[in-house]
C-alpha cells in the first residue's frame, strides 16, 4: 500500500472510493487517471469508481463500487442478497442491482441494473443495503427461465429459513405482474412444510445426543384444542418445545411468540439457524440442557398434533 492508499483508507472502505472522492481528497484528475493506467497501482472498476489497488477485485469489492456507482440510490438484490442474508449459493457472473425509474443506467462489466419504483426499504449489512429475502428471491426467480432452477431459487430462502412462502406470495401479488406467472406456478406448488436448512442441521445434531427423537413441525393446543403455537420440534412426553428463529426475523410463521408457550407451562428452546450452522457443539449442550429441564417437572397440561408428511420430511 502507498502513502496515498494509507491516507485514503479511511475514506474508502474495502478499498473502494469515487473519482469524486479521491478530488475532495486533493487528487487532481490527472493523478487518478494516471494511476488507472495499466500498470498503474490502482483500477477502475466502473466510471467513476477506483480500487486503490490492481489486483482483481473481491466479490465485496465489487457490491461496493455499485452501490457507489450510483450514490447510495441502489439497492443489492438477487442471489447476491440472498447469501448476504445468510444462504449459500453459487452466485453469477454479475450483480444485480434495483435503481430508481430516474437514474441513468451505463452497461458494466459486472453490474445487471434494474429500474423500479419500487425500490425496498434496504438490510444493511457491514454498510452494503441488500434487498429483503422475499424480494430479491423473486427478483431473481423473474430472470430464471430453466423451470428446475427457478424452483430451486424459490425454495433457497424458504431452505435457509429467511422468509415464508406467504411472504414470497405476498411480496409476488405487491410487485409488477409482468412475466411473472411461471414464477407464481411454481411458487405454488411448493410445500412450504418440506424440511429447512435449520431442520436438517437440527437433524443432523440430535444424531449425537442422548435424547429421544423429537416429531417436528407440531401444533401445539391446549386440552381444548385450542392453538397455542407451533414448534420446529416437539418432544411430547416431556412438553419441550425447540423453535428454530430465522436470523433478524421474530419467529415468521409461528402465529403466537415463545410466552404464549411459556405460559402454558411449556419449556422453550430457541435457536437461530446461524447458530446452528456456527455452534452446533453449545446447541446440542442447550437442547440436552433445556430436555432435562422439560424431565424434572410436572408435565402441563397441553397437546401435540402432529402433521405427518412434515415430521417425515425432516
């Protein structure tokens, strides 16, 4: 790094600055013109976008100098967004990014641009905005035209317990209906009951513990019948209920929150998918933890129905 690189730093984060900011830095446009030659010590990755270096740029490099390119008015979407926010994919060649009906759009060697005017509240995510799961899910499926791969997009947020089928739905119905009836077929045949990434890894984790199996994806009732909540996994005889909370999300899909539960006598465990992917070793010991809690007292009086088809595909 040169002494200009290390001045500027702090202005330009993962390395990436405006040809606007490097002028209010003192640099004259010459100098960054210049220093953009091949052979230079920097790069330019799109007009008016440096990287204070000349190597290939990271993935975040690049998400970086789009939203740059364009002052803070786009937003990250696609499969992009959809990693940040925690599923793993491969992601394509090029970054799709929502802009305002108003702003000009120049080809770029990795940006694909998108003009809506309905651009997302954004998720910050270490300073870059993506769009919500629901959205750029869909954002993606619109461009998929392989009918087994736009199901597999469809069902990358629900896997990876960012959104629910009826927000996927609810976000379709909100949006522009143009090409948007394959993506609304498949959608619906979906079965949002099949099992997750979080149920899989929990699956997964129970194999090495000293417990019974637990059924999954139970309605829990009161005597009766009346729904109180529904639990990931639910192990009757000792009413101990395990929720698996999306991260950032306050348990989607679940009607009722954990006090209903926990009122009713029942012993909770939550547990984020994130840290069942991380710290699957502290899970297990929670679950071992909270099902001897569950054996030491009076069983309430409460109700497990169990959906079959779920508590198989898990």
């Amino acid at each position: 790094m040169t002494l200009i690189d290390g001045a500027l730093s702090a202005d330009a984060p993962d390395g990436v600055i405006t040809t606007a900011g490097l002028r209010a830095a003192g640099l004259s446009s010459a100098r960054v013109a210049r220093h953009c030659l091949p052979g230079g010590p920097w790069r330019r990755l799109l007009p008016g976008v440096v990287m204070l270096g000349c190597g290939a740029p990271t993935r975040r490099q690049q998400l970086r100098a789009a939203i740059l390119k364009f002052d803070g008015d786009a937003v990250v979407t696609g499969l992009d967004a959809l990693c940040a926010h925690g599923a793993l994919h491969p992601l394509p060649w090029g970054i799709h990014l929502l802009v305002p009906p108003h702003r000009r759009t120049e080809p770029g060697e990795f940006v694909v641009t998108q003009r809506t005017s309905r651009i997302p509240d954004p998720v910050l995510i270490n300073g870059i905005p993506f769009a919500p799961a629901a959205r750029a899910a869909l954002d993606a499926a619109r461009r998929e035209g392989d009918p087994r791969r736009l199901k597999r997009l469809l069902r990358l947020p629900l896997y990876w317990g960012l959104c629910t089928k009826d927000e996927l739905l609810a976000e379709l119905d909100a949006g522009n209906q143009r090409g948007s009836a394959a993506v609304r077929a498949v959608l619906r045949q979906l079965d949002s009951s099949a099992g997750t990434f979080a149920h899989g890894m929990a699956k997964e984790l129970l194999k090495s513990a000293p417990l019974p199996p637990p059924s999954w994806n139970v309605t829990i009732c009161d005597l009766r019948g009346r729904q109180i909540a529904v639990a990931d996994a639910w192990w009757d005889e000792i009413a101990l209920a395990w929720l698996f909370t999306p991260p950032g999300k306050e348990m989607a899909g679940h009607g009722l929150t954990p006090l209903a539960l926990k009122a009713a006598g029942v012993v909770v465990l939550r547990t984020s998918a994130e840290k069942l992917y991380e710290a699957p070793e502290e899970v297990r010991q929670e679950v071992v933890s909270a099902f001897g809690e569950a054996l030491r007292r009076r069983r309430p009086k409460v109700q497990g129905l169990r959906d079959v088809r779920s508590d198989q595909a898990a």
